[in-house]
C-alpha cells in the first residue's frame, strides 16, 4: 500500500513539469450518446429451482450513456454517465460515473492517467470491456507508461475501500470494484518490418478474505498472481494467434475463505480471409479445471474438498468472445460450485454477401478439462448463427441464435432439472449519435 501510495504520488506531483503544455494550442470538445436496447429469450441451460414450472425466460435491457471529451496537446480528459436497467424493474434509477479520467501525455511518450478506466488489453481474454453484457467493466485505477518505437509498456494500480473511514478502513466488501488492490505490468512490441506483435502481462490482485468479527476466519488480505503472454501474427489475408496464461497464490471464495490456487489455459485461433466477402476461423481453447470431480446423482457432491482450486477463472475478459457468445460455462456456476474447466474446440465461417450486412455461423465441441467418476468428458456440441445489419454510420442491429445439444454430463453437472438442451436468442439496437464537437 505505501508503495503505491508514493509512486503515485511521484507520478502525479512530477506531472506538471513532465506533461507542461502552452495553454493557447487548440482545444478539442465533443459530446456524444449511445443507446442499446437488447433483448433475449432462452430455454433451458441453467439451474432452476424445484418449484419452478416454467423453463424459459424473456427480458429486454436499455443502456444509455452521454459521452464527453476534451482534448488537447498533452491533456485529455474523457467522462461517461450510464443507465442501465431491465426495462420494468423496480427501482429503475442505476444511473452511474461508467468512465472518468484524465490522460496527461508528453512528446517523449511518456503518459499518466487517473480515474475510472474500461481497461482492455491484447485480445480481452484477460482484461476487457465485456461490452455484450447490461453495464459492462471500468476500473479506478492509476495507469502510466511508455509508448513508441513499437513499445508499450504499462504499470497500473489500484487500491479500493468502500469510504472514507478513518476506523475499520482496511475491510474491502461489496464495493464497486472486484478486488482490494491491483497491480499489472503489461508489456508489448510490434516489430517494424514483419507482422508480429507479441505481450507479456502480470497481474497480482489483493482479494479481501474472512469476516469481520470472526476468529476462525478473520479479516486479511490474500493475494493472486496471473502471468502469461499473448501473440499475433497478422499477414494480409491471415492471421493467428494465441495465449497461456498461469494462476498462482490464493482464490478466494463467496464465503471469504481462501485456498491456493494452481491453474492454466492456452489457446489458439485462426482467421482466413481470401476475400472481403467471406473468411473462416478455427481455434482451440483449453482452461483447467479441479483434479477430479466425483458426480453423484442429482448434484448431490455431499461434502468434496480439494487442497489446491484447479479451475481456472478468466477474472476481468470479456468472455462471451471466447466460450460461445451464450456463456454459462464462466458466467455462472457448476453444481455445488465446482470447475472441471473447459476445452472449447471451434470452427466458423462469416460473410458479407451485400453492403452493410453480415452473417456468420459457427460450430463449438465443448468438453470438460478434469476426470469424472463415471461420465464422458464431452458436454455438448454448440451451433450459433450472428447477423449484423449497418443502416448508417451510427445506427446498427445485430441479432444472434445459439442451440446447444448437451450430453448427460452436462445435464448431470449444469443443467439438472432443465433438460440437455438449451437455445437462446438476442437481439441488439445500438443507435450512437454525436451530438457537438468544437474546435477553439
């Protein structure tokens, strides 16, 4: 804590003479708005209790936000105000600060920024948006860096309490962020004269642990570590790509208890594209998962303990880009809590057989990553159909099918009580107008 403290306050003290700019140079100021109405209805797929008749569901968000941005030789400053809310819900007033920093910038390459920033990093896999979901992810955070000659490089820090408090001031639950304190250092380089470009990230996340009050889980702080890199090779027509990641330390529970934590993935994708008109893809995920995971009947697991958590958790992705834009693999829990991790083998094609339109359709084989008492490995086979339709540089729809064909393992370890299959559909209408821009 102290050191974050002090660098910030080098950071941020230096910054005057670091960033200094002439006032008169011209200033930038634009405002803007964004509204996405989405909606879906799905069958099948998760728990449900056992006093429920029904097995679908049907719903419709708005999300609303006013953009502004200031702009200058060496200062930006960026601020976003969201709604969002199911339409008809109680209470309808989730109106917040999504985004809001300032950016100080100097000719050498050198940068400082501080506020509230929707991070996104490489391919999202780790740190992104997640902008498909109703109010997406922002970090308050501390980023600085250096950026030029191929090289990025980027320090970013955090550290979150729920007010205030000048007693008690060190318990961190409930708040608006995911994790007590932050710290990732994210490096990359594209080279000049080939089409590469590769990252090394890690991230260590202090994770508030035990209860107040409670001796035989008292209040600490315990710490994990994610580490790995990400690569990409782009020639004109192709591309591929691909990412390992480890985690180490400790993963901390909905109940505040801690255990170690040793997990990995790895992944690899290809995109074809001999024309503007069509392409394919084709990849493979794999994200491990606990040792071994015993499946009684009925998700009865009784009372299964593992020393060490093997599952893998994608922390701050935006993950419907990855396991099958219907994701309840990481959205949402297993039976009892339990990770047999994910292998996600994948193949696509897309098109754009007219102007402003596009369509593709893609084909998951989805198998746990762990051995099972006395089931298979596969979990299904997943079909997903997306289209897009540009009507203007500022209104678009896009609309998507899923039908998932589970296996009993599936059923046996998500779906118990509401079938193997599953299918699901969205639509959403993004409409983003700029409203002002000015130049003085």
């Amino acid at each position: 804590m102290k050191t974050i403290l002090i660098i910030a306050t080098i950071l941020l003290l230096s910054a005057e003479n670091v960033f200094a700019q002439n006032d008169t140079l011209k200033n930038n100021f634009s405002v803007g708005l964004e509204f996405v109405t989405h909606g879906e209805i799905c069958g099948g797929g998760l728990p449900r209790a056992a006093e429920s008749t029904e097995n679908r569901s049907a719903f419709l968000f708005g999300r609303a936000r006013i953009k502004a941005d200031y702009e200058r030789k060496g200062l930006q400053a960026h601020a976003v105000i969201q709604n969002s809310a199911v339409w008809g819900m109680s209470g309808n007033m989730n109106l917040g600060l999504y985004e809001g920093w300032v950016k100080m910038t100097s000719r050498h390459g050198l940068f400082a920024q501080v506020g509230r920033v929707a991070l996104s990093y490489d391919d999202e896999r780790v740190i992104g948006t997640n902008d498909f979901a109703t109010a997406a992810l922002s970090h308050d955070v501390l980023r600085a860096g250096y950026e030029g000659h191929g090289h990025k490089v980027h320090a970013i820090l955090a550290f979150n309490q729920n007010g205030k408090n000048v007693y008690f001031g060190t318990y961190y639950d409930g708040g608006a962020q995911f994790y007590k304190t932050m710290q990732t250092l994210w490096y990359h380089y594209d080279f000049s004269k080939f089409p590469l470009g590769a990252s090394l990230l890690f991230m260590n996340l202090g994770l508030q642990a035990g209860v107040e009050g409670n001796e035989d889980n008292p209040v600490r702080v315990e710490y994990q570590q994610m580490f790995g890199g990400y690569v990409k090779y782009h020639p004109k027509y192709f591309s591929l790509e691909g990412s390992y990641y480890r985690q180490s330390g400790k993963l901390v529970d909905e109940n505040h208890f801690s255990k170690p934590i040793k997990a990995w993935m790895a992944s690899v994708k290809a995109n074809i594209n001999p024309s503007d008109k069509y392409g394919f893809v084709l990849g493979y995920d794999y994200l491990s998962g606990d040792d071994f995971v015993p499946v009684p009947y009925g998700g009865a697991f009784g009372m299964p303990r593992h020393a060490v958590e093997g599952g893998f958790t994608p922390l701050y992705g935006s993950r419907n880009q990855f396991y099958g834009i219907m994701d309840y693999f990481y959205e949402s829990a297993y039976i009892n809590g339990f990770t047999p991790g994910l292998q996600n083998a994948f193949i696509g094609v897309s098109g754009k057989p007219f102007k402003d339109f596009s369509c593709g359709i893609t084909y998951h084989y989805l198998a746990v990553a762990t051995r099972l008492s006395d089931l298979g490995s596969t979990l299904g086979h997943s079909i997903e159909l997306t289209a897009g339709y540009q009507f203007s540089k500022d209104i678009m729809l896009l609309a998507g099918y899923t039908q998932m064909m589970g296996t009993e393992t599936m059923a046996r370890l998500k779906q118990e009580g509401s079938g193997n299959r599953a299918h699901w559909g969205w639509f959403s209408l993004v409409i983003s107008p700029s409203l002002f821009n000015a130049k003085w």
